[in-house]
C-alpha cells in the first residue's frame, strides 16, 4: 500500500496558544507553577526585612531553568525524529531557548533584587514570553502528532477505495485483508487520540467514529462478496454502497475530532432521518412553555404543527414496505399516543397550572417522541440491512 504524498494542512495557529489536549496541559503545568511561584516571591507587599539576595527565588530561577533544559532536550527530540513540521520544531525549539536564556538572565537579576519593582517586571514579561514560547513548541509537537493519524487515515482510506474496486472473490479477500491491518493500527491511534482529547465533545466524536467504523466493518466484506457474486442484483449494489458510505463517514469522524474542527459538509445518507432528527429537535427546544404567559391561539398551532412534523417523518418510515408489522403498528400507537398527550398538556397550560401534572405530561411527551424516532430509525436500519448477514471482523 503506497503512501499518499500530498501534505497534509491543519487549520491550527500555534500563535493562538490554544490547548487541546490533556497531555500538553499536564506537560505545561510545573513549569506554569514554578513560574507563578517566582513571581510571586516579593508580591507580598513591603518587608520589614533588610533588602538583599533572595535564597528562595534563586532556588526557584534554578528550576525554571532545568524545566526549560527538559522542554529544549524533548523538543530537539521530536525535532529531529519528525517528519512534519520539522522545520516549524526546529523554529519552535530555539524560540524556547532564546527566551529560556532571557528568563535566566531576569530570574537572576530579579533574585539578587527581589525588592527592585523595575526587574520583577522585567522578569514577568520574560515569563511570559517563555511559557508562550514553550506553549507553541508543546502545540506543534501534538499537532504532528495529528498529522500522522492524518496521514495512517488516508491509508486506510486508499485500502477501503482498493476493496470497492475488487473485481472478483480473491481479489476481494487479498484487498480486505490489507484493509483490515491498516484499520487495526488506526484504530490504536486513534484511540490514544482520543484519550489526549481535552474537549469532551471530541473526545465523545471520536469514540463515536470508532464505533461506527467497528460496526460497518464487520459486514464491508460481507456486503461486498454478495455484490461480486450477483452484481445484477440493485439489493446487493445498494447494501454495499451504503456499508461504504459509512465506512466513509466513520473515517470523517475520526478527521474531525482529530482536528478538533466539526465536519465542513456534513451530508446524512438518509433524509428522512436527518428531517425527523431535525424535527424531534425543534419541537423539544419549543414544548416547555410558561403556562402563566401561554396563548392558546398562539402556541397551539405551533406545537401542532411541529408535532405533525415528527408524526409524518415516522409515518414515511413505518409505511416502508421492508417495515416489520409489529414496528409498524409500535410507531402508530406511539404517535397516537403522544397526540393525546399534547392535547392534554395544551389543557393545562390553558387552565394556567404550573404543578407537577404539566411536568409530567412534559416529560411523557418527549419520551414518547424519541419511542416514535427509535422505532423509525430501527425500520430504516431493517431497509438498509436487508437480507444482508453480519460477521465478525475479520480477515476472510
């Protein structure tokens, strides 16, 4: 399998100092305390003391220093082993040095004179400087470390892409295998990825992805032997393109939550999901109302008409002629259900009640829409997977 060649380009600034992952904050935080420590040393106010050399701030400026040596030596390290960024490192690595010796230098003068305002201020701009300088080499270094998950992602991209175009059984097997082995090492760092995640929210994206990507693989070679063996059939087509799709779409979940960035062109193969979804959500944000400034001319239609929005988008669904019976009749007791269950809480914002009643009937609804959207979703699941049989991943 030949690597793709094209750079790969996050759209991260280094200068913005934004910190996205737990292991850069950990790496971060002695020499943020230390710092904080040193500066903090003659910030009590006067002293009744008589003025001279600091035996505290001179043992505080040596730390910071031997912190600052061990940044220079793991980001000379990383410099030289990295294949991106590299020159970037190399910058990064010698602003950390420059401004280690300037921290030096102020640390120094600062503790023979830690009562001198002029040279403490002078030492926290140094400071500054120096956990900026520290923050940006500790950021390139994890942003390289996202370029290679990037670049192992278009591997496995390129693999998958080989598996749609095998031309017959082996050549399916010797394909998927070779797929399979990219994707085992994807996944190992993607995991390690998202374990870094300082966002719960990618972190959530990615374990998300990796799920997805689990899941569908199982049954890529399954849906892809069915369609070589009856490539006339538009079932086996249609269940092999949609499997691919979500292959596709699991490895785009990985990129974004990687990058920290949400997906440019987010696109749903399936409408009819993305509108229900849209339209459980609309009518979640709009049900909780106060009933003491509730007007029934005003809100009832509104509500009505949004819960006939989710109602349709079940029904398109559940009339879906691949729709089990007991589904089908599941989602229609469910969506008459939670038709009662709005007429009865219209009632009682009308009657103005504010207890426990209008609570529940809140809470009821709601329950009763995401029974309608799971029942919906399971019978669009059924359509997709028709006649097609799962396995365990695996090499054939």
């Amino acid at each position: 399998m030949t690597t793709a060649t094209s750079p790969i380009l996050l759209k991260w600034d280094p200068k913005s100092l934004e910190i996205r992952t737990l292991t850069v904050e950990r790496l971060l935080e002695p020499l943020v305390t230390q710092v904080t420590t040193l500066v903090n040393t003659s910030n009590k106010g006067p002293s009744s003391k008589k003025k001279g050399r600091s035996k505290k701030a001179h043992v505080l400026a040596a730390s910071v220093e031997q912190a600052t040596q061990n940044f220079l030596e793991k980001g000379e390290l990383i410099a030289r082993e990295s294949q991106d960024l590299k020159e970037e490192l190399i910058t990064a690595v010698e602003d950390v040095r420059k401004q280690g010796e300037s921290m030096r230098v102020a640390s120094s003068e600062f503790a023979d004179d830690p009562c001198s305002s002029v040279k403490r201020g002078t030492m926290v701009r140094t400071a500054r400087a120096l956990l900026s300088a520290v923050t940006r080499l500790l950021i390139l270094a994890d942003m390289a470390d996202v370029i290679r998950l990037l670049a192992h992602l278009k591997i496995v991209e390129e693999a998958l892409e080989a598996v749609k175009n095998a031309t017959n059984e082996q050549d399916l097997a010797n394909r998927f295998k070779e797929f399979g082995k990219e994707m085992v090492k994807l996944n190992y760092v993607a995991a390690r990825r998202q374990q870094e995640l300082k966002d719960p929210q990618c972190r959530d994206e990615m374990a998300a992805a990796r799920g997805a990507l689990k899941k569908n693989a199982t049954m890529l070679y399954t849906a892809s032997q069915a369609f070589l063996r009856h490539p006339d059939v538009a079932a086996t087509r249609a269940n092999r393109d949609y499997v691919f799709k979500q292959v596709q779409e699991a490895l785009a979940g990985i990129s974004s939550a990687a990058r920290a960035t949400s997906p440019t062109d987010e696109k749903h193969g399936h409408a009819g999901i993305g509108e229900l979804a849209a339209a459980l959500n609309e009518f979640d944000n709009k049900i909780i109302l106060d009933p003491l400034t509730f007007s029934e001319a005003r809100f009832r239609p509104s509500l009505e008409e949004r819960l006939e929005s989710i109602i349709s988008g079940a029904a398109l669904m559940a009339d879906s002629s691949c729709t089990r019976d007991d589904r089908r009749e599941r989602i229609v007791a469910e969506c008459n259900a939670v038709r009662q269950a709005l007429q009865d809480l219209l009632s009682e914002y009308m009657n103005n009640h504010v207890g426990i009643l209008a609570v529940l009937l809140v809470l009821n609804i709601l329950e009763m829409c995401i029974a309608i959207a799971t029942s919906a979703f399971g019978c669009k699941s059924e359509c997709s997977y028709i006649d097609m049989p799962e396995v365990a991943f695996q090499q054939p």
